[in-house]
C-alpha cells in the first residue's frame, strides 16, 4: 500500500502575486459577510486589517455591528448618567426634586422620550387610532398616581409620546400584534393573563419583604383593595411602555425588524431593557446599602425584569402591563410604604 503526500509551501502576503492577492482579500471579505461570523473570524481580521482598502474595514465592521455598538452606546449613557447622579447636588438640579431616585428617573424619561420624539419625526407616519390610545394610556396615568404633581404631569407626557413613537416603529415593520389594537375582549384577557403569570412572582417578592422586614411592614385592609388597585396601574402602564415597550421597538429598528437568535444579539437586547429599569429604583440604596442594593438588582432583574420584558417580546404590551400591574398591586395592598 502506497501513501501519496503532497507538500504544501506557506508564503508571506507580500510574496503573493496580486492575483492570489486579491483572492485572499476577497475571502476574508466573504467570511465579514457571512452569516456564521465568529469572533475568531473578527480578530483575524482585525490582525489582517491592511489586507483592505481603506475605509473598507472599519463601513464592514459598522455595518455588521452598527445594532450592538448603538446598544452599547446607549448602556455607557445611562452608566455616565447614573454616576453623575451622584456627584450633582439636588440644589443645583433645574427642578425640584425629592432625592436622587426621582431626579434619575426624570433624567432618563426625558432621554427616552427625546429618542421617541426623533423617531416619530423619522417614520414620520400618523395614525390617529395609536395617538388616540396613548393620550388615553397618559391620562389613567396622570390620574392614577400617587402624587399627580409636576413630575406625574411629565411622566403622563412621557408615556404618551413613547407609547405613539414604539407603535409606528412596530409598525414600520408589520408587528401590529405587540400593541392595543382596541378590542376590548381581547385587551381584558390579555390584561388578566399576564395578572396570572405575576401572581407566583407576586408572592415572592411578598415573602421577600416579609422575610426582610417583619410583620411591621404589612398592613392589609379590605378597604384598600381598590384604591391600590387604581394606584398601581400607574407604574403598571408607564414603566412597561417606557422602559420595556419603547426600548424594545428601538432595538427592533436598530436590528431593521428582526432581533437575530444569537447570544450577543439576545443578551444585549434584555441588558438594555431590563438593567437601567432595575438600576433606577436603586440610587439611594447603592450609597445607604450597597450589597442589599446588588442582591435587589439581581432578584429584581431575574424576578421581575426579565419576565415582563419577555412577555412584551413574545406575547403584547397588555400581557406585560398586566404581570407589572399585578405584581404592584399585591405589594401595595399589603405592603406599608
């Protein structure tokens, strides 16, 4: 039995004819192309970066990452912001605030709501049904609230303008089944639905402050089921609109319509949609107990986060709005705040 071995001669890029040349660019072009891109593939590129024209590199790089560069934009605003947060005196802010929790929120409903005023101006498409049910949305809001002070005025705005701005992004891409589409039946089981799938968490988080605080901390009255139950519609609707329901139509945009399967695509999309609405009911805590503060944001993010923005991804806003609503819902009517 005879073995045939043929030896192969490995040459330098600078001994290759420009023919042979340009077909190594060209494949490490195809392979920037390719829909199996590995990290192996980008880093061997970037070693190999003067194998391109100029430019070249960096509109293929871009164009490919454009999506998870922005997210990462996004996430190092919020972290600059929140830090700043820290270092700004309340007395020195424009407006009158309570602390540094309701001067972060604030801060961050404006930068939201800017981003959904630019992209109403880019689709540039009106539909009066979406303008008609968020003014709607804005006003059991307003009226729900705890305190409907100046602040409750900007946050009613601020539910408005993201709810109308994530409905044309939507449906920019013909995903109408994410938002209200009026019928009242199918609006009401949705809402009950998600109330559903929250009453284990619910009870959780229950147990949790329970376990944290005492029998001190609770006081249930029958008399107080309906006002709890108005009271928590106003987080239930303008938290899962801003921060879940508009934050997602913005990444399904900047992913032109379809999030992809893949991990880094995945994590970055509940990273930007569940930390910052987490982090944010926490700045006090972080300076009076940092540690409690971390294990807060875990439980919250695993517990809370991650499934409502999960049901606004799979199933519709009024699932979502529903799980929030129940969740807070339970929690006040037994919780003393």
């Amino acid at each position: 039995m005879r073995t045939i071995t043929k030896e192969f001669k490995i040459y330098k890029y600078e001994e290759l004819s420009e023919k042979a040349k340009e077909k190594v660019r060209q494949d490490y072009i195809n392979n920037l192309d390719a829909n199996d891109f590995t990290y192996k593939i980008f880093f061997d590129i970037l070693i190999n970066y003067k194998l391109f024209k100029r430019g070249e590199l960096m509109n293929k790089l871009y164009k490919r990452y454009h999506p998870y560069f922005i997210i990462s934009i996004c996430l190092i605003v919020f972290s600059v912001m929140f830090i700043f947060n820290y270092f700004l005196p309340l007395e020195k802010s424009l407006f009158h605030y309570y602390n540094i929790d309701s001067r972060a929120w604030h801060w961050c409903e404006m930068l939201i709501s800017g981003l959904a005023i630019f992209y109403i101006f880019k689709i540039k498409n009106f539909n009066l049904k979406d303008l008609l049910v968020s003014i709607s949305l804005g006003l059991i809001v307003y009226f729900s609230q705890l305190n409907s002070n100046w602040y409750g005025i900007l946050s009613s705005l601020a539910t408005i303008i993201s709810y109308y701005s994530a409905c044309q992004i939507f449906r920019h891409y013909n995903q109408q089944n994410k938002f209200f589409d009026l019928k009242v039946n199918d609006t009401i089981k949705f809402f009950f639905l998600g109330a559903l799938y929250a009453i284990p968490f619910a009870l959780i988080n229950n147990l949790a402050i329970y376990f944290a605080n005492g029998h001190q901390a609770y006081n249930f009255s029958v008399f107080n089921v309906l006002p709890q139950a108005k009271n928590a519609l106003a987080p239930g609707i303008s938290e899962e609109i801003i921060w879940h329901f508009f934050l997602l139509a913005f990444v399904t945009n900047l992913f032109k319509g379809n999030i992809p399967k893949n991990k880094s695509a995945q994590v970055l999309t509940y990273v930007l949609t569940v930390l910052p609405h987490c982090l944010i009911h926490l700045p006090t805590m972080f300076i009076k107990q940092p540690l409690m503060a971390i294990f807060i944001l875990i439980f919250t993010s695993v517990l809370f986060g991650f499934p409502m923005v999960y049901l606004v991804k799979n199933k519709n806003l009024q699932t979502s709005i529903g799980f929030h609503w129940a969740v807070d819902f339970i929690r006040f009517l037994f919780v003393i705040w």
